[in-house]
C-alpha cells in the first residue's frame, strides 16, 4: 500500500468479474468513483458489525421457539402473588437473625 496524500492510501485488491462488474455499475449510475463506492461499502459493512447475521438471528429465534413452551402460563394475579412473596421474603430476610447491629 501506498500512501498518496494526508490520509488517502493506494491499495490493492483481487475482485472477480462480478463484483467489479457492479462495482463498475453502481460507480456510473450513483455519478461517484469506484474508489467512493468501495469506501461506502467499507464503511456500511462495518456498520453492521456488531448485529447479528440473518443465521445468527434465525438460530436465536429457532432455541427461543423451542423453549417458549416450557414457560409456564400463568396469570397476572399469580405473578402479582409471586412478586410480593419474594418482596416480602427480601424484607424479612436480614430481620430473621434478631437484630441488624
């Protein structure tokens, strides 16, 4: 790689006839070099680094559809219920030994 002036860098690269091919069409039609367009491309490619894959997100949704049938349905007076065991049982929990000093 080369560097041509602050912050540019000539570089190399092997694409196949495809590829070049739109990159030859997206760079006539968008009016931009082909040095923009892959740059955009770079950049759009990096956006979405951290998002899950379209088979990432399908194998997540695959375990999730597998365990959702095991959640146990109840209804919101129960779950009200639960929640106030468990609050109440938070709040007593220190008190049981006697006295907090």
């Amino acid at each position: 790689m080369a560097v041509l002036n602050a912050g540019t860098i000539k570089a190399t690269f092997t694409f196949d006839e495809n590829t070049v091919r739109r990159l030859e069409e997206a760079s006539a039609r968008l009016a931009r070099s082909k040095s923009q367009i892959v740059r955009e491309a770079i950049q759009e490619y990096y956006s979405r680094l951290d998002r899950l894959s379209d088979q990432e997100r399908d194998s997540m949704l695959r375990a999730f559809d597998k365990l959702a049938p095991a959640i146990p349905a109840r209804g919101r007076a129960a779950v009200n219920r639960e929640l106030r065991e468990i609050r109440r049982s938070r709040k007593t929990a220190g008190l049981r030994g006697g006295s907090l000093k």
